[in-house]
C-alpha cells in the first residue's frame, strides 16, 4: 500500500484497520508455512482433528480433565467427546481414570505417547518458525522482537483458549512456556 493524500482515514499509518490487514496478512502468511508440518503430525498418527486438539487441550491444561470439561472446550456433545476419548485411550495416547473424589467422575489426562505427539508438533511448529525467521534480514529481525515484546508482556493476549489465565503455572511444556522464558505465570487478563 503506497501512502498518499487521498489514503482513506482507516487505513492511515498506526491505525486499527491497516495493523489488522498487516498482522492478518502476516499470519495468514506463517500459518500456512507452518501448517503444512503440522498436518504431517495428524497424518502421521492417523488421528482426526478431533483427537489431535483433544491431545493439545489436555497438555494445555496441564492437569486431568474430566470428559465434561474435555467437551466444554472441544465443543463437543458429551457422547462425542467419550468416543475421542475412547480412541485416545485405545492408542495409548491418553489415559482415563475414576476421579480420586468422585467415581462418577472420568477424568482423561496425556499418557507418554500423547505427550510426545504432541512434544513433535510443537518442535515442528517451532521449527518452521524458525526456519522462516532465519530467511529474514538481522535488522527486521530486532524490529520484530522489539514489536512482540511489549505485546507479549503485557495483557493483550491471554485468554483462556491461549492458555492459563488464572495465575496457574504454565506447563514447561506448553508453547507459552519458551516463548515466556522466565515468567512462569501468566498475569490475568484485566476484564
């Protein structure tokens, strides 16, 4: 987009319209270099959508899920969220255990062959960034950093479907994890 006089006011530099068409473009643009690995894990494990989010909602949480919270954030009916979690168990990617508390209750959390699926597409989605960020120029890559950090330390993002919220630990193993570095938490989001 070139600037001129006659450049409508909502796309002005700074403001809201022209830095959504720019981020959008730009992660439409990382999404599809990176989606291309992590469709590669879903193959690989012959799982469908379903079962791989399944995988990555339980390590984000970081703790058992009961099946009804499993199919809250699924957005599943309850029955579908049993079948996922019946094929997770049979292939050994998740367990599923009578809750200490309430033997009504199913709570289903990643065994080591769910933590590792999900460990592989994490380290190919870290990968393929890291390849695109190799390909940019050392200045546009401190650029980068220097538009990141702010956002990133301050409130902007953190929602319950990026992560916790609550003041929680993240997981080491959450993507959260790395890209926070020292910050164990993450502050909750002022409403």
């Amino acid at each position: 987009m070139s600037l001129s006089s006659e450049v409508d006011p909502a796309y002005r530099i700074g403001s809201v319209e022209e830095t959504f068409q720019t981020v959008h473009e730009f992660l439409l643009r990382l999404s599809c270099a990176v989606d291309v690995d992590a469709m590669d894990d879903i193959i690989d494990t012959e799982l469908g959508f379903t079962h791989f989010k399944a995988l990555l909602i339980l390590s984000r949480a970081g703790r058992p899920l009961s099946v009804n919270e499993l199919s809250d954030e699924l957005r599943l009916s309850l029955a579908a969220t049993g079948r996922a979690v019946d094929k997770l168990v049979g292939l050994e990617l998740a367990t599923r255990r009578e809750d200490s508390r309430d033997r009504r209750i199913k709570r289903v959390s990643l065994a080591a062959g769910g933590e590792k699926a999900v460990a592989l597409n994490i380290q190919r989605r870290q990968d393929s960034i890291r390849e695109v960020i190799t390909r940019l120029p050392g200045e546009i890559r401190s650029d980068l950093i220097n538009a990141l950090t702010p956002i990133l330390e301050g409130d902007y993002l953190n929602t319950s479907a990026c992560g916790p919220d609550d003041g929680r630990p993240i997981p080491e193993h959450h993507p959260l994890a790395e890209i926070l570095g020292a910050r164990t938490t993450v502050k909750k989001a002022n409403p």
